[in-house]
C-alpha cells in the first residue's frame, strides 16, 4: 500500500505501527494480544491539516435556553458513515471521522451538555452548567494551531478560535477504570514556539480513562482532553471502518489532510510501506473488514508489543509460514471477554 510518510520526524512510542499517512496527517496503530487495538492520529496544523466540527442538522435551535444565554438547539442524529460520505465528497483531502462531543441520549432529536462552536457560531451553549462542576475543557480550533483550556462563559465568547469542541477533563468520573470505548484528543508544542501546532486524537474499543491518556502523552501531548465514549466511540479512516459501532451521533469530528505544498524543511514523499500486522488482521477478520476486533483482559492493555519490521519482503513459502502459523495459534487460544458498552449521555 503506498502512503505519505515523513521520516525521522514523527516520533511514535514503541510499538505502535503506522497505517496509513496523507500530507501534514498520520495514523498509527498498537495491537494487543488477544485484544482490541488503539489508534492515534497525528494531525501537524502546520503543515495545512486541520481539524473540522461537524454536526447534525439543528431541528430546533431553542434561543436563549442554552447555560450563558445561548442556543441550547436539538441536533438530529446520524451515522459515523454518514459524516464521513458528506465530508469526503466535499473535501478530498478527508482522512479520518470519528464521534465527537457528548449528548443527552433519552432524547431525541437530542441535545449537548457541552458547548459547540463551528465556522464562527455558537451553535450551542450546552445545557449541563452543573454537570462535571471543574472537570469541564474547551479544544480550541485555528487554521495554525490549538489550545485546550478551562470552559467558562468567558473563556467560550471572548475566544478568537473559529472552532471550539468541550469535553472532560481526563479524570472525570466517566467509569474511570473500566476498559471501555473511548475517544481522546490532545495538543502538542512540536515546533517548540509555545504554540501548540498539532493535534492527537485517540480511539480504542476498550481503555481505560489513564490508559487513553498516557497513550497519547507518549506521542507528546501536553494536553488532553476527554471525549464521549461507550458506543459512541467510532473511527472511519479513508473509508475503512477502524472502530465501528452503530450508535447514531448528533456530533462528529473530521481530519482533513494537508494540500501536500510544504517548506523545505518538512518535505512529504511518497514511499510503499508493507503493513507487518497484515496476516494477524486476515486471521481475526478486524475492523477493516466490518467487525470490531475481540475485547481482552484489562491487564494486557498496558503492555506494549514490538511490531514486526516493516520493509521486510519475505519470498520463500515456508518462511511466510514460519512466522503466520505462530501468530494464527496465539490469537487462537486467546481468552477474550467483549468489553460492555458503557452508556455515557
């Protein structure tokens, strides 16, 4: 498969694999025994990927009902799949889609607890003032970089982000230590400028809320921030469904990937990488091909695996099955358990 690569700049922690890149974005990947795999997407602002809200349509929009004097509106809801099809045939740079903000899930078209702000607007308000009282965070979205901080009424409205999602703070008591879906995003200074200029997102089937956290710390965030989780935890990469679930959401996220014109000093080329967990992803018929890899033990999501070396073409028969019949075996006998579903809002 070819994909962009920017060697010797991205900096993964041991055992995570890239999967697939685009101009200024990447998406790496960590397989566990047994288990379900996490991913990270790493998002350079600076080499013109962003990041894009979207939402669904607004049924009814509720002025002044919202926690500072807003909209508090009810957004229909859809599917992951959906977002991602609208975007990509507007953008043709769309790389990934995953859920985004928390929602009030008894009620429906429903309503965020949360602010959302998009191109400009405050789309909402949120209605959950006295939700989460101190573990309440803003993302802050510019063309060139991030920020993530407290959310109040003046951090909201005096902001010059054309973009802003809210979410939680990483120790929010959302079952905390439970392995369970979850969606996190963070930012990081890589420039070293005091500007955070990239983005990180996680996704995994099953982590627990330090888990996804530490995770994405690992690739350098200096901040991060919780997102909804449970069965609204879904991710779409350039069509292919990595974390899949039905959950219809009224909120999503998009990554879109850089135009690929870019300074010297961040050069994209393009190079053919062999995938190394491509035999383990035929045996276990994973999320490419529609089905959520199996759940697993807690105790094994902190360990981390060495990949295999990629790069390594192996011609001779009896080699290819020298390495395939281990790892079908291992993933055999196996003991999983299916992770429950924690419903969130």
């Amino acid at each position: 498969m070819a994909v962009w690569a920017r060697p010797l700049t991205s900096q993964a922690p041991s055992g995570f694999i890239l999967v697939s890149s685009a101009p200024g974005v990447e998406l790496y990947r960590m397989d566990y025994p047994g288990g379900s795999p996490d991913y990270v997407q790493v998002v350079n602002l600076n080499q013109g990927a962003h990041v894009k809200l979207l939402h669904g349509d607004v049924s009814e929009s509720r002025p002044g009902q919202g926690v500072y004097g807003g909209d508090d509106p009810r957004l229909l809801s859809q599917k992951l799949i959906q977002y991602w099809t609208g975007t990509s045939s507007q953008d043709e740079g769309a790389f990934c889609v995953f859920n985004g903000q928390f929602f009030f899930m008894p009620e429906y078209p429903t309503r965020l607890p949360f602010p959302l702000k998009v191109d400009g607007v405050i789309v909402s308000d949120g209605y959950g003032i006295n939700d989460h009282v101190g573990e309440k965070l803003i993302l802050e979205l510019w063309s060139d970089r991030a920020d993530i901080r407290e959310l109040t009424k003046e951090t909201l409205y005096s902001s010059s982000a054309p973009n802003i999602v809210a979410g939680l703070t990483e120790d929010a008591r959302k079952s905390p230590t439970k392995y369970v879906p979850r969606t996190f995003m963070g930012i990081d200074d890589r420039s070293g400028d005091g500007e955070f200029d990239t983005v990180l997102v996680f996704n995994t089937k099953s982590a627990r809320q330090q888990d996804a956290a530490q995770v994405l710390r690992e690739f350098g965030a200096d901040k991060v921030m919780m997102l909804d989780g449970g069965g609204s935890t879904q991710l779409i990469c350039q069509g292919n469904g990595y974390v899949n679930s039905e959950r219809l959401i009224p909120q999503a996220i998009a990554v879109i990937a850089g135009d690929g014109s870019t300074n010297s000093a961040d050069v994209v080329q393009k190079v053919d990488f062999v995938q190394p967990e491509e035999s383990v992803k035929q045996l276990v018929n994973d999320n490419n091909a529609g089905l959520a890899i199996f759940g697993f033990d807690g105790a094994a999501q902190t360990q981390f695996q060495e990949p295999a070396k990629a790069g390594v073409y192996i011609g001779d028969s009896v080699w290819v099955l020298f390495f395939v019949i281990p790892v079908a075996l291992i993933m055999v006998v196996a003991i999983s358990r299916i992770q429950r579903n924690e419903e969130y809002y």
